[in-house]
C-alpha cells in the first residue's frame, strides 16, 4: 500500500528541522513531493547546546530534569510549526497525509549504555498537527544491543537502486555527525559512523567568530591545514573499528586545536572530517567506485575538494548533482523508516547498526 508520508529531521549541527513529503510502500518511493525548512532561531539553538550539556549528567532516557524539559517543549513547539507552513504554502490537506515521521533532537547518544536521548514530544506533537506521528525510531535498536545509528541507510538503498552506476556505491550524510552507508548490490549493506562532521567546524566557527558556520568553505578555502594535527587526531582509538559504529556529537569535543588563525583552525578540522571519512575505507569489503555527498557537509567546497583528493581514483559527486534533495535527505529517509514501521519492517540491521536481528522500531502516537 501507497502511503503519503511526511518527514523531519533536526540533525546534531542544531541548524533547524528539515521536512519532506514522499509517496512510498516502506520498500520504493513512488513520488517525491515539496520540501522545506524552518531554522531554529539563536534563543532556541542557545538553549539546545544548554541542553546539550545538561543531557550528559542523564541517568534515564525519560528524565528531563531542568532546561531538557523547556528544550523539548521548543523542539515540539518548532516541529509543530514546520509542519503547519509546510502544509498551508503547499495546500495539503490534513488528511490525504496517512504518517508523519519525528526524529526529534538527538542530546544524547551513548549506546554501550544502551542509552540513546532524542527530545521531543511524539503525542503532543500529533495532537497539534491532527495526523498520526511515528517517533523515538531509535531506542528498540539501542535496548536490543545496536548502535542506534545510523538509521538512513535503507532510505540510502532504495534512492541508489535508481542509479545507472556501478558499485560498490558509498553514501555519505555530512550533518554534525558523518555516516556511510556502503551498497554493493540488493545483498551488501554496511553502514557506520565516521567521525565528526560538521559539528566541530560549526562550533569552532560559532566560538570563535560568532557566526554559526563555514559558510561554503569560505574560511577553511583560504586556511592551511595543520596537517601534523589531523594525522594525530585520527590516530583516535574510533578509527580503527570496524563497522557498524556509532558517536555521540561530542564524542571529539575534547580535541584542541593549537593556536592558529581562524582559517587555518576551519581548514584543519575540515580537513579532520574528510580524513575520518577516508579512514573508513580499509573496513569495507571493497574499495568504493563512487561516492555520493549528502547533508550540509556538500555545500562545503572547502571539504569537496578535500574529499575529491582524500578518495582518489573513486568518484566524488554531491547528491544535489544527482537530482537528490541532497538537503532533506534525511527527513525524506524518515518519512520512508515511518511507513515501514507502519508496515513492520527492519528499519535496521546487523551490519547497519550491529543489532542481533534485523529490528523494526519507532512509537506511533495518534492525535
């Protein structure tokens, strides 16, 4: 069955919810409808890095003592919002839309815990929006063993089945976090994250400039990298396991740069990210022929250009130069992981995220 599905995502560089509507079976997308976006406004990306720390001290998934509480109130509030405007500038109506995929905001990811945090209200959510919202996708995969990321890779299948392209095929989501997903055929799908994506660029630049990102590149395109540094760095024990793998956002918080100019800082940790994402290569079966560049990380010439040179002979091609939504991908990816939760699909898998089984997952809340 056909369902007309909506999807989120507010990813871990805290930019804003990304929304997309597809048509899909929970196995092929049949059409691909508008997209959009609401950013977050600065009092409200404020108060998420506030929870951000506070969500550290976090003994229970549930808990949402001090500021979480008021963070998951605005990320509701902004989910709600997105999807108002959203239908009201497209004209859809309420009801021709059967699901609304909600990731909400990740705080918190420590799956040797067993412990994944995304807040935001799932049922207070559907009863502002009068349609049915499937939620919390990650915690069945958590509490069973897996790593609870990353959950796009079977979105990632069905776009690249399109493809006139030889394998293997490698899609990567440069969002605050970098995760691939390695297909090789209908048979072979691996995915894992990386390593920092944008995150310690994006808060590098915020703290040192005020501004909340590299825009285009701009600064790292005019740095050096401190080459020395980024070899160092991925010397981190993380690199050297294989997949599946999973990182909290701040999992490389702790990593200092020496003192430098601020392009040469926003040169170096480009430079980390696209270094981390080439590390992968000697833990998958087969050296990739192409890769193919999602998220906010493809809008980075800085890191294109670095990426290009780091994956020498393979391809490199932005999603966007592919007729992807190369930025709502991911929402697409949940309004997709919506429908086949409805349907009881796997959502994720023992090489996607470790899990023991293929699991399906999410919570549906009914207005």
């Amino acid at each position: 069955m056909v369902m007309t599905a909506i999807g989120m995502m507010s990813g871990t560089s805290l930019d804003g919810v990304d929304i997309a509507l597809i048509e899909t079976d929970g196995i092929r997308v049949t059409g691909f409808g508008p997209s959009g976006y609401r950013p977050y406004t600065a009092q409200e990306r404020a108060l998420l890095r506030h929870a951000l720390g506070e969500a550290i001290a976090l003994q229970s998934r549930d808990e949402r003592p001090g500021v979480l509480a008021e963070a998951e109130a605005a990320v509701t509030r902004a989910h709600a919002e997105a999807v108002a405007a959203f239908i009201a500038q497209h004209g859809i109506a309420r009801e021709s839309v059967d699901v609304i995929g909600f990731h909400g905001q990740t705080v918190l990811h420590r799956p040797e815990r067993r412990m994944t945090v995304q807040i935001g209200d799932g049922l207070a959510l559907a009863r502002a929006v009068h349609i049915p919202v499937m939620h919390d996708f990650r915690a069945a995969d958590v509490a069973a063993g897996g790593q609870g990321a990353p959950f796009v890779p079977v979105y990632h299948r069905a776009l690249t089945g399109g493809l006139d392209c030889a394998g293997p095929i490698v899609v990567v989501n440069i969002g605050g976090v970098s995760n691939i997903t390695y297909i090789d055929g209908e048979d072979t799908l691996i995915a894992c994250d990386t390593g920092p994506g944008n995150a310690l660029l994006d808060d590098y630049v915020f703290r040192v400039t005020g501004q909340p990102f590299d825009q285009d590149g701009r600064l790292a395109s005019q740095g050096d990298a401190d080459t020395d540094w980024v070899e160092r760095a991925l010397g981190h024990p993380f690199f050297a396991l294989p997949p599946p793998k999973s990182l909290d956002r701040n999992q490389f918080a702790a990593l200092a740069l020496p003192e430098m100019s601020v392009r040469n800082g926003a040169a170096t940790l480009t430079a980390f990210t696209a270094g981390a994402i080439a590390r992968i290569i000697p833990h998958l079966p087969k050296e990739p022929r192409a890769w193919i560049i999602a998220g906010g990380g493809a809008r980075n010439l800085a890191m294109m250009r670095m990426l290009r040179h780091r994956l020498a002979p393979a391809s490199v091609e932005a999603a966007d130069a592919l007729g992807w939504a190369g930025d709502t991908i991911e929402a697409q990816a949940f309004a997709f992981l919506a429908a086949r939760s409805l349907r009881g699909l796997p959502l994720s898998y023992p090489a996607t995220t470790g899990v023991p089984r293929p699991m399906t997952g999410g919570v549906m809340a009914r207005p």
